[in-house]
C-alpha cells in the first residue's frame, strides 16, 4: 500500500521502504523544551543520546536507562554537530568559538581546529570521523550570520569549505571549496564516497538544496569527481545518516526523508515539526534519534546504522 500510512507517521513512496519500517512502531517524542535542536551522537558505552540546543548554548544528554534528561554541557559555545571518535570521545563543532573541539575522557577540552591558512574559519558546522582518524567538516557562515545561534562577525576566509584533520600532523586542509553552504556530511560505508548536503537556499533563493556524492580519491586524504545525489523537495537536507544498506536518512522540513543507493526518495517519517539532524542509536542501532526543532523524537526501524 503506498501514500500516508493512517496513524504511523510514515508516508510510503516505494516498495523498498515498507521493508525498512515496522508498521506498528510509533514515533516517540522523548523531551522537548529545545529553540532548535541539532548534533545527535550516540554513545553505546553509556548508553546515552548527546544533542545540541543551540541557541539556548547548551548541550543535552538523554539516558537510555531512565529516560531521563540533563545539561550535559552549559555554555556549549553554541555548539552544532557532534560526532563519537573510535576512543569514544566527544567531537563538537562549536559556532560561538569558531572552533572544532573534542572532549577527552577527563572532562577537559582539546581545540582541534580554529582556523585555516592563519584565519578564524567562519562556523563550524557538522563534523564526522573517518576510519584513519582523520576528522572531516563543513564550515558555512551560519554561526556568524547572526548572534541568535552565534555572534555575528565578519568571515575571514573567502567562501565556505568542507575541511579535513590529519590524524597524526593534525594539519588542517580545505579538501571541497564549491560549497555555497556545505552542511551535513557522511561517509559511504566502505568509505569511498563522502555525501555532504549543500543548504545554500537558505539564503539564496537560486541556491542548492542537495547533497553530493563526492569521490573519495585512493589516497583516503583529498576529493574527487563530484555529482548531485538527490534534490530536497521539502526544504533542505540538514544533517543524515546512512544505513548499513547504504540508504541515506536525511532530515528535512517535514521530517525524515529516506533516499536509497541510487538518490531516490522511497519514503518519509514524518514529524510535526522542521528537523535539523538525527543518528543511529540503540544497542543494535535499530532506533533512529530525530531532533525536531522544538523536541526530541525517536522511532526503531527495520533498519540498522552503520
């Protein structure tokens, strides 16, 4: 049966999709109280959520144990996207700093990236961690466009890219700069493709809306040939995870749209309100964390997260 699914808050497009979701499981609304939530990281060591709220300059930890809610960290520095390195660690994206940050297993803060060629980079945004180690990111100029997710300043680098951390010199190099506004970025699962959404719309309104499918050359270090894997018919695509399947859950401005290998749009989980971002989690990774504007939402998939 394809269309909206009365009651499920899924809307079927293609056959492929029935089989990523379970008729009877319901989407959740864990908490909410959030101005626009961001950043989902699952931590399966202690079995909790970490997500950003970023105009409220916090960030925020759900405990799959108790359901409960705290402050995990107050100032965040209006941190954004957050990410979990192979040692378990914290790696955030941090607007108001200009910086990318990890928070090492003490509790104290290691400055992993503030600038680029000697200048302040403009916001980081969304960040993700390769297999070698290396940290990957998108810088557009969000922080600095305004003071209600930042302070608003001047960019002092021209344009906004998507950059790399060496693990090992730490060197920070611009490995994509014919971004608009590079935004959400994820590896394929063998690593040979780097997905990174372009929200350029949001302030251009003959800007992209799309994610990119771009080569990740043999060397493992710098970008190759590049193409538009999907079009986003409902808003923009923010931030996405990809299944062990190779299909790709986007946030967007009707909730979850699910796109499989090929780009196509084969269904939607829909939410009550715009989302920003979202992740895997769970001790199987079958349950998928959606961070609404407001709230945090979660539904288990027939599905499981890479």
């Amino acid at each position: 049966m394809f269309g909206i699914l009365e009651g499920t808050g899924y809307e079927v497009l293609d056959a492929e999709f029935e089989e990523c979701i379970i008729g009877h499981a319901r989407v959740e609304r864990l908490w909410t109280g959030m101005r626009w939530s961001e950043g989902t990281a699952w931590f399966p060591a202690g079995r909790y959520l970490i997500w950003s709220d970023i105009p409220n300059n916090r960030l925020m930890r759900w405990d799959e144990t108790d359901g409960s809610v705290s402050v995990f960290r107050e100032p965040s520095n209006n941190a954004n996207g957050n990410t979990r390195d192979a040692q378990g660690r914290l790696v955030s994206c941090e607007h108001l700093t200009r910086r990318v940050t990890r928070t090492e297993h003490d509790g104290m803060i290691t400055v992993l990236a503030d600038s680029y060629n000697g200048s302040a980079l403009n916001s980081p945004n969304d960040v993700v961690v390769k297999s070698d180690g290396s940290i990957w990111f998108t810088d557009p100029s969000y922080g600095i466009m305004m003071d209600y997710e930042g302070e608003r300043a001047k960019p002092e680098i021209d344009g906004c890219h998507v950059y790399r951390i060496d693990a090992k010199t730490k060197n920070v190099t611009a490995v994509a700069v014919d971004f608009n506004k590079p935004n959400g970025l994820a590896f394929s699962n063998n690593e040979d493709y780097l997905f990174v959404s372009d929200t350029g719309i949001t302030h251009d309104p003959d800007g992209p809306k799309h994610i990119r499918k771009i080569v990740v050359n043999p060397d493992g270090q710098t970008l190759g040939k590049s193409q538009i894997f999907s079009e986003c018919s409902v808003g923009v695509f923010d931030g996405f995870r990809l299944d062990t399947s190779g299909r790709v859950w986007c946030s967007a401005a009707d909730g979850v749209h699910c796109l499989n290998s090929s780009g196509k749009l084969i269904g939607k989980i829909l939410i009550p309100e715009m989302t920003g971002n979202l992740c895997f989690g769970g001790p199987k990774l079958n349950r998928l964390f959606v961070a609404g504007t407001s709230s945090l939402y979660s539904v288990y998939l027939n599905v499981n997260g890479v």
